[in-house]
C-alpha cells in the first residue's frame, strides 16, 4: 500500500508543519470521554493531563 518512502515523507511534512503537534488517536479519545463525564466545555480541559486542547486559540 504505502511505502517507507511515503511515511519518511508524511514524518517530515509533519515535523515542518506548524502548530501544536497532533495527540494520539487514544489520548483523543480519552480528552473526549474526559469532558463528557466530567461535564466541563472544551476550553476547561487541563492540558496537564495530556489530552491536548480543547481550545483551538490556547
């Protein structure tokens, strides 16, 4: 399907795109999970649990 070639190239794109670096697929799922049980809005999502931000503008 895909070769390294295009994962060593997908590596650097990322690496040179700018912005915050993307979270696992598990850790989103768990920020998600986090905010509905807990009932708080996006903008309250500690970043010190590792989730990322919920907020777009930090």
């Amino acid at each position: 399907m895909y070769g390294l070639a295009d994962r060593t190239a997908a590596a650097a794109l990322a690496e040179a795109a700018p912005g915050p670096r993307p979270v696992g697929d598990r850790l989103c799922l768990e920020g998600i999970l986090y905010v509905l049980y807990q009932d708080i809005s996006w903008q309250l999502l500690p970043l010190e649990l590792g989730f990322g931000s919920g907020s777009g503008s930090g």
